[in-house]
C-alpha cells in the first residue's frame, strides 16, 4: 500500500512540473492579428468557453481550444502544445487557459484577478489589459556591438525613457450621445510616455479623468472615467505632435478624439 502511495505521489509531482513547464516565460510581445485572435478567443458564442490559447514563442502563431458547453478543466497541454508546433514550425507554449493569461513575464503574476480577461471586454478594452500586463508594446533586445549598443543609447532617448512634460492642448471629441462635438482644452501630466489627463464635458455633465501609454511605433492605449459614471477606453495614434484616438464607452457607444499638435 505504501509503495503504492509513493508512486501515486510521484507521479503526481511529474505530471505538475510537466504541466507547470508548458507555461510560457520570459519576454513576450502580440502583434495586432494576435490580438484579434485572442479577442475571439475569450469572447466565443454559442454557449462555449475557452479553455487553452497557446502560441508560437515568436508570436506567428496561435491555436486555442474551447468547452463545447459550460466550463470543464483544462488537461494537460503538452498534446495542444505539440500541434501547435507542427502548425507553427517553431516552438509553442500556453498563453492563456481558460481566462486567465498564464505567461510569465515579470509583470504579469499568471494568476489572481490581475491576470483575468472577461468576455464581455472589446478589443480596445483588451489591448489596455495587455499592454498593462506588458504583452504589447516595445520589445527590448540585447546586444554586444559596440555600435549597436551606441544606437541603442540613442533609441532610447528619443523613446523618451526618462523625461517629464506636463501642459494643455485643445481636443475635440465625438461621444455617441452627445450632438455636438465636444471642443475643450485637455490637461496632460506625462512622464516616460505613460500620462494622466482629465477633461470637462458639456452641458454641466461632469469631468473625466484617465491616463493613457505610448508605444514607439506611434500606437498607444488610453481610458477614461467620469464623474457621471461613464468611462471609455481605447486605442490611438500619435506622431508629428498630434494625437488621434478611438474607442468605446461602458454601453458600447463610439468615442473618437483628436488632440492638436503643440505650438
């Protein structure tokens, strides 16, 4: 009975370190068809739930698998993980089991409402959930020439990795619900690309306030919540000193911007 128990035990502790080593670590960044495809993923109809998205380590490719009805427990990944690689020609690993993005990547803790996606978010909601956890935005990379390394130094002075800037620029907004555009001024506090902002509505209808992050390939995330209870979030585009942005509110609604270039 006792050698029976041990090797009960054992194999349970195999089977966990081998379950455990199909979570993916380390560095990993989602270009814009991941993204999508991971949207579709949790957001799946028809009385489904997800169960296990895994994807290439070089981000070129993913499959996911899903609950035909209800929840059900995710088995072992290691057979999703081998298609995967056949697909992919490259290796995979496990993103995500069910809503909750596993991979490790110094930010994100793989477990704990933190790591948890809903079905209920859109794409825009989803990007800013991302790049909070670190999966989108600028990949770091290493080198050891001389000259390299100097255009790195540089690269990242222009990304701007230690500055401060604070001011106000005009913006005009389009909120499904309002008739009017919205024209005001905005007040930003930024600092490493990552800032606050806050702005009035019209008519008395209260002040927002949020934050928004820049990327360097001129992309960027931003969300808003408001003292009448509305919120929005979304994606945007900067560059040449302007910014334009779009998104969704709490009920769905469209919200377009356009922040004026500095004079």
């Amino acid at each position: 009975m006792k050698k029976v128990l041990k090797f009960l035990i054992l194999s349970l502790f195999l089977a966990t370190n081998a379950h455990s080593g199909d979570i993916g670590e380390g560095e990993f960044k989602m270009e814009d068809f991941l993204i999508d495809y991971f949207h579709q993923y949790i957001t799946i109809k028809g009385g489904k739930s997800p169960e296990t998205f895994v994807v290439a380590t070089d981000g070129s490719y993913a499959m996911y698998w899903y609950c035909p009805t209800g929840s059900c427990r995710a088995g072992g990944d290691n057979v999703k993980i081998r298609q995967c690689e056949i697909k992919a020609g490259t290796a995979c690993k496990t993103f995500a089991r069910g809503k909750t993005i596993k991979w490790k990547n110094g930010t994100n803790p793989g477990r704990g409402k933190v790591s948890r996606v809903s079905s209920k978010w859109s794409k825009e909601e989803l990007v800013a959930k991302l790049t909070e956890l670190g999966f989108v935005g600028e990949t770091i990379e290493s080198t050891t020439n001389s000259s390299e390394n100097n255009k790195k130094d540089e690269t990242k002075d222009i990304l701007g990795k230690k500055y401060e800037l604070k001011g106000k620029r005009s913006i005009a907004l389009s909120w499904d619900g309002y008739s009017d555009l919205i024209a005001g001024v905005i007040n930003f506090d930024e600092e490493n690309y990552k800032g606050t902002l806050n702005l009035s509505l019209p008519n008395y209808d209260g002040t927002c306030e949020g934050t928004y992050s820049l990327q360097a390939d001129g992309k960027g995330t931003w969300q808003i919540g408001c003292t009448n209870k509305m919120g929005a979030a979304g994606t945007l585009k900067w560059g040449d000193g302007g910014v334009t942005g779009s998104g969704r509110d709490h009920n769905d609604k469209k919200v377009k911007f356009t922040v004026s270039k500095q004079s």
